[in-house]
C-alpha cells in the first residue's frame, strides 16, 4: 500500500482546524490562527496539485485507491479519484485558501471559530469528491451542511437565520431519500462500493425509482429549478467566503454527483428521465435568467446566474454525449471559478460601502479602475465570452445539445443571449454611468490581498479559456468510458 | 441443585439495598456514605453480571422462569452503567435542593433491581414482579422533590396513569394466561397458534400497557408532564433507563410468547412506530421548556426504536438495540449540558436560557452542537449511525413506507434541534452560568460528547457486541 495520499488531503484541514481549536490567540489579534489556516490549506493544494501530476491520464480506472474495514462485512472506506473527480478536488483546494485570504476584510468577529468551520468544510468537501463508497459519500455529503450552516447562521446578514434553516432543511430534506436509495441498492445489489457496482449494474427494474430518489437530492443541491429558492436566500445571507464556497464547490457536489451515481449506477433510468431534465434544465436557463434580469440586489443576481448555469451543465450532463458531459465539468469548473471570483467582487465594494443594492453604485470605474477591469474580465468570463474558461463549457454543451436534440438546444442557446444581457446590464449599472453617491468618491481601490486572491482566479479563467487542453486530456478518456459503459448497458438491456 | 451464580447480580444487588436501609436509618448523617456504597454495590454488581453471565448463551432457572442469555447480560450492563452515572452526577444537583437523602440512591438501587428482574423475566408473573419493584421506585422518585408543587404534581400523574396501564397489561396477561394454560413465555409460545379473536384482546392489551411503559404515540401523554415536573436528575434517569428495561421486556414479548403470532402484532408496532416518529416530531416544535421538548423527542426516539423491532428480524432487534443504546448516551450527554445551566443556586431549564450561550461558554455550546446535531441525525456523528441501522434493517423487509415516513421525520425533527443550535449560536448572550461543577458532570460530558463524535471511527465494536444477540 502506498501512501494514503486522498486520507491525507480529506484529514489535513481536519488537523489543521484541531490545531486552531487549541491554539490560543490574544484578544482581538488573530494572526495566528490566520497562518495556521492558510499553511494548511496551500499546503494541501499543493498534495493535490502532486496529485493531479502523477495522475495517469490514458485509464478511467479509479487511482490512489484505498480500501479499508470501516463496519466488518458492510461498508468499506474507499477513497479514489479517476478523471472526472481529480479536477474537483483540485477546485476545492484551490478556492479554499482564497476564501481563508478574503476573511481578512469580511469576517469581523469569531475569526477563528470561521476558520476552523471552513477547515472542516473542506475535508468533507474533498470527502465528496473522493469517495467510492455510497454509504462514505453520503456521509461526506450530508456531514457538509452542519458548517455550511453555522457559517451562514453566525457570520451571516439580518435574515441569516431564515436563509440558514431553508438551506439545512431543504437539502436535508432531499438527501433523506437518497439515504433510502443508498440503503436499497445494498439490499439489491449486495454492495454499496461503487466500482463493484459499475460492474455489476443495478437490476433496471428498480432503476426509476433509485434514480428519483438520487435525483431529490441532487436537484435540491445542484439547485435545479423548482427546488432553487434556497440558493439565492442562502448566498445573500452567507458572508462572503461563505458564498464563495457555496457556489464554487457545494453546487458542484450535485452535477458530480450526477455524473458518477445517476449516469454510472442506473443508466436505463437516466435514458427514461432525461427528458425531465431537459425540461428543468431549460427552465431553469430561461426562466432564471429573466429573473435575474429584475433583480436589485447584486449578490441575489449573481445567485439566479449560479442557477442559470447549473441549469447548462445539468443540460450537458444528460446529452449523455462526450461533448455535452465534458463541457458539463468545464462549466462547473469554470463556474466554480468565475461566480467565485463575482461573489469576491461584490465582497470587495460590499466591505466598503456596506451596500449591495445595484442602483446605490455607478460610475465607480474612475475611482476604482483596478477593480473594474478585473469585475469586467469575470463578467465576461461569466456570459461565455470566447477566450475565457465560460465559453469552452457552454460551447461544448450546446453541441452536445444539438447532436441530441435540436429544439432543447435552440432554447437553450437564448439562455445565453439572457445570461450576457443581465451580466452586461448589472457592470454597465454599477460600474459606468454617473457617480450616484458622493461616499462612492471615499472608495479606495483593490488591497493587496483582494488583487491576490482576484487575480489568482483571473489567471485560471483565461490560461483554460485559450488553452482548455490540460482539463480536457484529464477528464477524456474517463467521460469516454462512461459513454461506452453507458452504451453497453442500455444494449443489453 | 440451580445454578445461583447467575442470578449472583440481583443477590448481589437486593443484600445491598437491605444494608443500606438499616444503615441510613442507624447512622445519623449518612447521605454521603451511603451515595458512595450504592455507588460501589452498582459497579460490583456490573462486575459480577460481566464475570458470571456475559459468557453464557442461554441459561433459564426456577423452572425456566428466568432466562439469562446475551440480551439479558447487554441490557442489564447498560441498565448499570446508566444507572451509575445518573447517581454520581446527581449529587450537586440535589444538594442545591437540600433534598441529598439516603432514600434517593436506595430508591434507585431498588428501581434497578426491578428492572434486572424484568430483564431476566420469562414468566408473566416474574415480569410483573419486576416492572411493579421497578415503577413503585419510580413513583417516589418522581414525587422526590417534594416541597414543589409541579414535582408532586409529576409524581401523582404518573402514579394514576402508570397504574391504569399496569392494570391493563395485567388484564391482558390474564387472557394469554386463559388460552395457554401457563405463564411460561416458552409454554404460551407453543401454545398460541390459533387466531381466536379474543386472544388479539389479550395482545393488544399486553401492548398497550408496555407502549405506556415506553411512551410511545398514542401512550405518551403522561411523558412530558413527568419530565418537566420531576428534579432534573429524576428525569434523565427516566429518559434512560426505564427504557432499556421496557424495551427489552417489548423484545422478549414480541418474539417468544406472540412469535406464531407476527401478522396480529405488526401492524401495531408499525403504527406506534410512526405515530411516535411524526407526533415526536412535530409536537416538540412549540416547546419551550427543554425538559418537555427532551421528552418529545425521546417519544420521537422510541418511534426509531420500535420500527426495528417492527421488522421481525433478528437485525431489526439488533438495530433496535444499537438505537437506545447510543440514545442512552446522547441523552446522558445532554442532561449533562442541562445540569451545567446553573447560576446562584438556581437551575435554568427553559430554551431561551440557552441564548447566546456560545459567547460565554463556548467548549458546553460545541458539546451541545455536537449532541444536537447526533440526536438530529446527521453524519458523521453517532445517531446518525443508530438511524441508519434503523433503516437498513427495515429496508431488508421492504418496508419503504415505514422507513421513509421515518426520514422524512428527522427532517421535522432537525428543524426543533436546530432551533436550538440557532438560540445558541446566532442568538444575543444572557449572563454567564457556573463553571464550579462536579468532576464527574464534567466527566460524564467529555466522555459521552467524545462517544457520540468519534463513533464513526469504529463503529464496529457495537456492532459486534450486539451481533451475538439471536432471539429468533
């Protein structure tokens, strides 16, 4: 057995957040407790950037597996990355150490408490992505919302309490059913261990049910519409960091678990229900596009974009085409930079002027013209603006889309045209125009964390916008197997 | 010649409460010695029960009147140890009343007898023997603070309700006992096979009585009204023990007497199951006492606990075991958190004493998020695992509707521990309470809030220890 390379990555932040919990800091200073979470979570970027070079690229079988004895004769804990997982992994422990930067300018009391409940979150985030097993990744999943919820309900705005509790009880609510899945498979199929039961199959005549199930939990995650009201509710209120990891990984947590369990376990079931999703995915394109077109609080439409473009990879992922499947994971990816780095952005003139009402700004581009520049790049990268990482993802989709049916894919192609108008409207309203407010002039410009963390996510969003080759390779030959597997269960059947 | 060495324990146990009655009442000032030797004889009689029975597969004695077999030995160690740990955290909360007596540990010692003899019974009337040694302890018990008007008050409901459903269950006893002829769990076994209609009656009043027993949905009414109104120490021991005894008896009636009789039982133990789940759940929403909503949630609790039982499985009982077992230390964890909430002599137990409580104790609110979050049932804490047992065993019978009314009730039931949560993280901060405490209530809460963190890390241990638990 070789190292335990993915239990390191998952137990690290846990460590880290132990060390925090012990560690003393004096009142009102918390230095400490800042060096101590961002060590720990560069320090596990760069394992899991260790881990994405050794990653051997021409086999979709899972590496780095490790098996063990969890409960005698039931539940193995198996870990294991293959292509699609490894670049998830990699945007979660990319996007931590930023969020543990950022909490400098928003987070004001209880620094370290905040710290350690983003440490946890990351290690069941990485669990997500890492686990074969149903019964772990359920765990992973689910274990998720207790500091996602402590960090909307202590740091967050006037109504965190509200938010908090819908985004506990909704997502519970869906998961429950999948635990009854999980639990049925095991009685079906005699395992819950997901390579096993990519060979086996699951018995399709219960297939339908297991996928609804799976998809109740999902689709409350991913949001898909109509179960999406949680999501704007839950970004509004979380703080910033908060936020960012909501819709840069916790999303993404649905459209992964979309592909690996509801496309890899119940391929029959997948074939029966995509026109479901197509429908939902479609509605959720154009239906949530008009609705952040309204919308006046900037926080709120940049949350209905998250839906919007959850609502493209969802479209993506049920082409069941290589095209559409791997746009689907180069638009979470993207996605989870972009609406990352937009959620920042709003963070930035929030901490500033305290307001995240659109019509209290405008004509901030003279004042703070380091800012605009890069809120331009994201807001380009976010409407799918060739050369940023949003146009590979979406331009995959739709061909994907196009190849399996014409219609879904023309509508969704309007989404597109939407998705620039309520972009391009929001950075006209707050950035151009005429200086609405004379407290806007006391603004000063990106500090230098704040130009860090903005510029480490503009460096991704352009090199994967010219140059999407490494996410590609990485994920290719995994999608394509998928596909075959695929292929040859519906044959047989 | 019978083999006494495996009654030894409730020997062991009865010479003890006779020693400690003639000395309190020869002693002057003897609370404290005599706190101290009952505490001694339960961890002697937990050693004995370990050293003579926990081997044994299955004995019976006196004529096959009592069984000792691994349940019996698992549910009496429990019953101990939970027995033992509401004595030793007792003491300051009862000082603080002035009612530190040596009635109170002899009444618990009495009340544990009671229940090990119930544990062990395979004869109507030895059980009953045991669950009146066992309810009459806990009468007094109830009542044992008794220059309050609410604790009287708890005492004499369920003095009147635990009565009428004593008298129940003994009618229904008297008709099992008219059709088979004996009082004997193995005889009545083989004799009921028939479907004599008058028979049911006598099953169902059985049930009945041992559903109040356990308070479980539509038999609980006496539960909240007890809780709130006996001392607090009072009632973690009911929340605890009491029901590891009544479920144990449940277990042996379910599958040795009325086993040929599955189709006549289960249909009751499914409803009692989910009307306890749902009414758990919903009912505990509005409380604003925590006392009355840890009773809540205890019904809703037994709920989970019944639909193992529901299943007729040996995993189904198996689950059911894991289930209390790990509710015993959730609970203890929580009445722990609970006795902690002093200031000035006085004991706070309404929820919005809780507000803001992570500002000035932050290490009791973590306990409490981590005991909140497991009684909620979310991963990777330990009632996670006891629902998920739960659910396996249930969904191996294919019974979905039980098992998903079931989850869909710990989402209404997160939604009141939540609550909680939020009055304790997000809420504005009251004065600060106590940090004096006991040793031992600081012991009982580290050790039980570390159980319920780590279990995921070896879940295995239970699960082997209850695995050699074959009823059927």
């Amino acid at each position: 057995m070789n190292f335990p390379i993915l239990s390191s990555l998952i137990l690290l932040p846990t460590v880290g957040a132990l060390f925090l919990f012990f560690s003393k800091d004096k009142e009102g200073n918390n230095s400490t407790a800042k060096y101590v979470a961002l060590f720990t979570t560069i320090v596990n970027f760069l394992i899991s950037i260790y881990l994405w070079i050794s990653f051997d690229q021409s086999t979709s079988n899972f590496q780095f597996v490790e098996d063990r004895t969890w409960i005698e004769g039931f539940i193995n804990y198996k870990v294991g990355v293959d292509g699609i997982s490894i670049l998830f992994i990699i945007l979660t422990t990319f996007i931590t150490p930023l969020c543990v930067i950022s909490v400098n300018n928003s987070v004001k009391n209880r620094l370290r408490d905040f710290l350690i409940a983003i440490l946890i979150m990351e290690s069941f985030m990485i669990g997500v992505f890492c686990a074969i097993d149903l019964v772990v990744f359920y765990l992973f999943f689910e274990a998720g919302l207790i500091p996602m919820f402590l960090i909307i309900g202590i740091w967050g705005g006037p109504k965190r309490v509200y938010s908090a509790f819908k985004f506990f009880l909704y997502t519970l609510l869906g998961s429950v059913l999948m635990l009854v899945a999980i639990i049925s498979i095991y009685w079906i199929s005699g395992t819950t261990d997901v390579i096993q039961l990519y060979e086996l199959g699951v018995d399709a005549k219960y297939q339908n049910l297991l996928w609804l199930a799976f998809f109740s939990s999902f689709a409350v995650k991913t949001p898909m519409w109509p179960v999406h009201t949680w999501l704007p509710d839950a970004h509004v209120e979380a703080p910033t960091a908060g936020s960012v990891l909501l819709a840069a990984i916790l999303l993404k947590m649905a459209g992964y678990g979309f592909i690996r369990f509801s496309l890899g376990l119940f391929p029959v079931a997948s074939e029966v229900f995509t026109p479901l999703i197509y429908t939902l995915s479609v509605i959720a394109i154009i239906f949530t596009s008009f609705i952040a077109l309204m919308q006046e609080d900037m926080k709120k439409l940049i949350a209905y974009s998250s839906v919007a473009h959850m609502g493209f990879v969802t479209l993506g992922i049920f082409t069941l085409q290589q095209q559409g499947i791997e746009g689907s994971i180069i638009q979470m990816i993207s996605h989870g930079l972009v609406s990352a780095a937009l959620f920042l952005c709003v963070g930035v003139v929030y901490d500033r002027m305290h307001s995240r009402m659109i019509n209290s700004y405008g004509g901030i581009v003279t004042i703070i013209p380091k800012y605009s520049i890069l809120f331009m790049l994201f807001t380009l990268a976010a409407l799918g603006l060739p050369g940023t990482s949003g146009f590979i993802g979406e331009f995959l989709i739709l061909m994907g889309a196009f190849k399996d049916n014409f219609l879904v894919a023309v509508i969704a192609s309007l989404g597109v045209i939407l998705g620039a108008a309520y972009m391009l409207w929001l950075y006209k309203r707050v950035v151009f125009g005429k200086l609405v407010n004379e407290d806007l002039k006391k603004m000063f410009d990106l500090n230098r964390s704040e130009y860090l963390i903005l510029s480490c996510l503009a460096v991704p969003t352009l090199f994967f916008g010219f140059y999407p080759d490494p996410l590609i390779n990485t994920i290719e030959v995994s999608v394509t197997d998928l596909i075959n597997m695929h292929n040859t269960n519906i044959a047989s059947k | 010649m019978e083999n006494l060495n495996l009654v030894l324990p409730e020997i062991f146990i009865s010479l003890s409460i006779m020693f400690l009655l003639v000395l309190g009442v020869f002693k002057k000032n003897s609370s404290k010695i005599t706190f101290n030797l009952s505490l001694f004889a339960i961890l002697i009689t937990a050693i004995i029960t370990i050293n003579e029975t926990f081997s044994v597969s299955r004995e019976t004695l006196f004529n096959e009147s009592v069984v000792i077999d691994s349940m019996s030995s698992l549910m009496k160690i429990i019953t101990l140890i939970g027995g033992f740990l509401v004595l030793v955290i007792s003491s300051s909360y009862l000082k603080t009343f002035k009612i530190y007596n040596i009635e109170y540990p002899i009444l618990i010692l009495s009340s544990i007898l009671g229940m090990m003899v119930m544990i062990s019974s395979n004869d109507l009337i030895v059980f009953y023997m045991g669950l009146e040694l066992q309810s009459l302890a806990l009468y007094i018990l109830a009542t044992y603070n008794r220059d309050q008007l609410k604790s009287s008050e708890a005492g004499l409901k369920y003095f009147v309700l635990s009565a009428l459903s004593s008298g129940l269950l003994l009618y229904g006893c008297s008709l099992v006992y008219g059709f088979s002829g004996s009082t004997n769990f193995n005889i009545i076994s083989n004799q009921l096979n028939s479907n004599e209609y008058v028979l049911t009656f006598g099953i169902v009043f059985i049930l009945v009585g041992l559903a109040f027993k356990i308070s479980a949905v539509p038999f609980h009414m006496w539960a909240p009204d007890v809780y709130e109104g006996s001392p607090t120490t009072v009632t973690l021991f009911f929340t605890m023990v009491p029901k590891i005894a009544a479920l144990t008896v449940f277990i042996r009636f379910l599958y040795v007497p009325f086993l040929n009789l599955i189709d006549q039982w289960q249909m009751i133990i499914i409803f009692l199951s989910i009307a306890s789940m749902v009414f758990g759940a919903v009912a505990a929403i509005g409380q604003t006492n925590i006392k009355r909503l840890i009773a809540y949630s205890s019904i809703g609790h037994i709920g989970y606990t019944l639909s193992g039982l529901a299943t007729a499985s040996n995993e189904g009982i198996q689950s059911s075991i894991i289930y209390i077992s790990i509710y015993v230390v959730m609970n203890l964890a929580l009445f722990s958190c609970l006795l902690m909430l002093r200031r000035k002599e006085q004991y706070y137990e309404d929820i919005e004493d809780l507000s803001g409580l992570s500002k000035n104790h932050p290490l009791l609110s973590l306990c409490l998020l981590v005991i909140l979050f497991s009684l909620a049932g979310i991963p990777p804490l330990a009632g996670f695992f006891a629902k998920f047992y739960v659910f396996k065993a249930v969904l191996e019978q294919s019974m979905f509707f039980l098992a998903i009314v079931g989850l869909l009730s710990t989402v209404v039931a997160a939604f009141y521990y939540l609550r909680i949560i939020k009055i304790i993280y997000f809420d504005k901060e009251k004065d600060k309470y106590d940090t004096d405490h006991s040793l031992w209530l600081k012991f009982s809460l580290t050790v039980s809030t570390i159980l319920i963190l780590l279990y995921f890390i070896f879940p295995s241990q239970l699960i082997e220890v209850v695995s050699r638990i074959n009823i059927i």
